[in-house]
C-alpha cells in the first residue's frame, strides 16, 4: 500500500486566502496526497496569559502573546470553504486538525471529512478524545513529547469513545476498553500512530526512527511519522522504516513570518520529497531473494567460468597449476572446481579455453 503523504500548511497561510490557495496548488503540484490545515477558536485554544514557545518567540512579534498570534491565523467558517472548494478543485484531500470538540463537530458535520488528525499537545487531552472518537471517524495520532504510558492512555480513550456511545469512562473502564475485542477492532481499523518530535525545526539526532518500530510492536496499530526536520531525507527513511503516513510542513517561503514557516519545505523541496518516498516505495520491492529481471543479462558478463590457465592435453590431469577462473561465467561453474580436480581431460585446451561442461 502507497504511503499516505500529507502536506502540513497549518497556520502556514498566515491568515490569508490568497497565501492559503497557492499553498494548496504547490501541494497539488509536489503530488502529495492530502493538504491539511488547523481548525481551532483561539479564546477557547489558549488562556490570554499563555506564554509563546520559544520557536514561536523567535519567529513572530514578542509583543504579541500566544493568544493574539493565533487570533491572526484562525479561519472563519467561510474561509474553511473557501480553501475546501480550492482542495477539490486541486483534486486534493482537505484535512484538518480540530483543537476543541465543537471544530471537529465543525469538521466532520460541514466538510465530511474523511479523518480527523489529533496534534501532539492533545495526547493528554481525554475530553478531546473522547468527543473526537464518538464521532466515529478515522484519527490519526500523533504522539510528540509523550510517553508510551501517554500513547496507551489516550488509545484507551479512543476505544472507549468508539464503543461506547455515551457515559463518563472511569480509569477501569478505560483499562478495560483496550482488552476489548470490539474496541481493538476499532482502533485496528480506524487509528493511525505517529511518531513526532514536538521542535521546530527538530535535530535529526532527536528523532529516533526505531520509536515507530517501538510503537508497532506496543500496539500492533499502523504507524507513520509527522517531522519536523530540516530536508527530506528522514521522512524518506521512516518510509523505508515501514511509515503508512508521512506528514511534514511546507510553505511557500522560510522567510515568511510565522511561527512554523522555519520548519517548513519549501514547495520544490516538498515535490523532491513525494519522490524520494515513492523511490523507496519501489525500492522496497520484495523480500524475495532473486535476480531481478535486468541481471539475468548480466550475469554471464559478471560471472566466471573454469577455463585452462595454460595449454591442456587430452588425458591429461586437471590441477590447481592448469586450471583456473575467468570471465565469461557461460561456462562451468567455479563452485565446480574441486569437483574437476584430478578429473583427465577429455579434450585438448588452448590457454583462456573454457573447459566443457561434459
């Protein structure tokens, strides 16, 4: 199955839907499968005294708090459509990650989407989960700064919220969800895992790719990864990793202003992504250990033969001293040579001769 790749325009639109449609035709353009945005109410995202990250300090006004920067970026309903019409007409899957039930309520009642993404500040956020899971569509989570604790906790939460249509979980309850047949089911079918490094942009000495591999094992769920690094060459190697999902940030421009445009691609480096994950895609091929189609040509080229190291007579006695390996291998074997030891020849041979196979 294709790794699904997802291009992360976030708040990258700085508030503009001018800004917002060429980013969805840069994305369209790099052959990504699905660009996906943020859908939040900042008064209900952030308290006004929430402090900024220090990526975020470093790249947007310090006079503005959180609050007002994320003021600047949340998209009314109208731009949500505006950018959701762009997507189809792009022939791209608009996604979106909701930070508060009422916008995934928003998302899936206005937009149908077909998957709801959970970023990794709400891995701890059980009420978000919760709501999100009972709408019963597929969520991709992902897991920056958390624990494998953390991971288990909020995948018991999404299957209680996936079996479990109303109610308030109590900690067996949720102990109980992840030992249900009919909830594993569902988290099989409907949650994807992915690793994250919560830093932006992140040192690709943090990222420990071998975690997706930890996550499998935990929780036998698809896994993929959501990166933050600088070029492409992670997400290509989590893809050889086995990744069902890559997601990474893009921008038309690093310069911009904002907070994540510094830990963004830009759009040639996001089409030279797609195409290194497709190569390893196809590089993975098979575990099958044949020659492939184009080798058998070369195979005689590359091989080698028993021929005679110098001038053999018939009768004579095949040794270490008269007998020898060379190019062209479309002759006997040298697996074959202690076999031909102490053998009589049955012809003559010139020097370089192959030796017949009879």
């Amino acid at each position: 199955m294709s790794t699904y790749v997802i291009a992360e325009a976030g708040v990258n639109h700085n508030g503009s839907m001018d800004l917002a449609r060429d980013l969805i035709a840069a994305a369209a353009e790099a052959g990504v499968d699905a660009v996906k945005f943020q859908t939040f109410r900042a008064d209900e995202l952030v308290a006004e005294d929430a402090p900024k990250a220090d990526y975020q300090t470093e790249t947007t006004d310090v006079d503005d708090s959180q609050a007002d920067m994320l003021r600047r970026l949340e998209l009314s309903p109208e731009q949500h459509h505006t950018i959701v019409e762009h997507c189809a007409a792009h022939d791209l899957q608009f996604l979106s990650t909701p930070f508060d039930a009422q916008s995934a309520r928003f998302l899936v009642e206005e937009f149908d989407v077909p998957r709801l993404k959970i970023g990794s500040g709400e891995l701890t956020n059980g009420p978000l989960l919760l709501d999100v899971a009972r709408l019963g569509r597929p969520i991709i989570l992902s897991t920056g700064m958390g624990t494998l604790g953390e991971v288990e906790r909020a995948l018991s939460v999404l299957a209680y919220g996936y079996t479990t249509g109303d109610g308030r979980p109590t900690p067996e309850d949720l102990d109980r969800a992840l030992a249900s047949a009919e909830a594993i089911h569902a988290l099989e079918q409907k949650v994807t895992v992915l690793h994250c490094v919560t830093e932006y942009p992140a040192s690709v000495e943090t990222i420990n790719l071998r975690v997706m591999d930890t996550l499998r094992r935990a929780f036998d769920l698809p896994v993929g990864l959501s990166d933050h690094t600088p070029g492409t060459a992670v997400p290509v190697a989590a893809t050889a990793r086995g990744a069902t999902l890559i997601e990474k940030h893009f921008t038309l421009d690093r310069s911009l202003p904002g907070p994540d445009h510094r830990a963004s691609l830009e759009p040639d480096e996001l089409q030279n992504m797609v195409q290194g994950i497709r190569d390893a895609e196809a590089a993975l091929g098979t575990a099958r250990k044949r020659p492939a189609d184009p080798e058998w040509k070369n195979r005689p080229v590359a091989r080698k033969s028993l021929v005679a190291a110098q001038a053999i007579s018939e009768g004579e006695v095949f040794t270490r001293e008269n007998l020898e390996v060379k190019r062209p291998g479309d002759g006997v074997s040298p697996m074959r040579y202690w076999e031909y030891l102490g053998r009589t020849a049955k012809s003559s041979y010139e020097p370089d001769e192959q030796i017949s196979k009879r």
